[in-house]
C-alpha cells in the first residue's frame, strides 16, 4: 500500500532519501488492523490496468498512518510531493482487462511497520531503504 510517492526521478536522490528517513523516525503510533473488503480495476493509459484490493472505511485505521507520515514529511520539507488524498488500496495485479467492481471476504493484516521503497523507474526493481517499525506514542 503506498502511503506516499515522492516523485518520478532518473537517479536516486539522496536529498529527498536523508528528509524521508528523518521523518519516517519521527512517527509514533500504535500498530494496528487493515481489512480489505472488495476488489476493482483501475482505468488507465495502454493496456496494463492496476486490479487493486479496497478498503472501503473513508477513514481506516491506515488513514492515520497516512497523516502522520504527512505531517513527519512536511515538517523535514518534502510537502510539495505529497498528495492531499490517500486511496485506500493495494495493488496485486496489471491485466490487460478492466474488471468490475467485486466485494471478497476481507483480507486482514495487523500493521505494524512501515518502509521506504525506491523504484527504479521503468525496471520493475525495487529497493527497501529502510523499514520502520510502529510504536505507540510517549507520554
């Protein structure tokens, strides 16, 4: 599930990898339970449509995680990447058809960490930077 995308760019930049590792060490919550309740595709350009599983909550407990981490990266100075919505969903496959929305049994998950990925673009390659694990806030 991305919480945030911080831009297309030809190489690795280290400025926005030093700013979002910072910030990423700052959240403080407490792990906690997704559930994914339906399926659908997503329309988009050529012939590869992201067929995605939904949270259907407006705002799930993944929301929260979701505004944290905005408020963590905006405070470090990467608020122009970021995105003032969050759909709620994980993509698990690119099919050339645009299939109808579907309910599923829920698929639940406890939470209880976050990581940062860098894609190297156009590759399909992915690399973890750094993973974090959620902990209730101090007192």
């Amino acid at each position: 599930m991305t919480l945030h995308h911080l831009g297309d760019h030809a190489e690795l930049r280290q400025d926005i990898v030093d700013k979002a590792i910072a910030a990423a060490g700052r959240v403080e919550l407490a792990p906690f339970e997704v559930s994914l309740f339906s399926t659908c595709s997503f329309s988009s350009r050529g012939n590869s449509h992201p067929r995605v599983l939904l949270c259907p909550e407006e705002r799930p407990p993944v929301y929260r995680l979701w505004r944290e981490l905005s408020k963590q990266l905006m405070g470090v100075g990467l608020g122009r990447y970021l995105q003032r919505d969050f759909t709620r969903q994980v993509t698990f496959l690119h099919d050339r058809d645009v299939l109808p929305p579907e309910s599923i049994a829920p698929i639940r998950w406890e939470v209880d960490g976050f990581r940062l990925i860098h894609s190297l673009l156009g590759r399909g390659e992915y690399r973890e930077l750094g993973p974090w694990k959620l902990r209730a806030p101090r007192s």
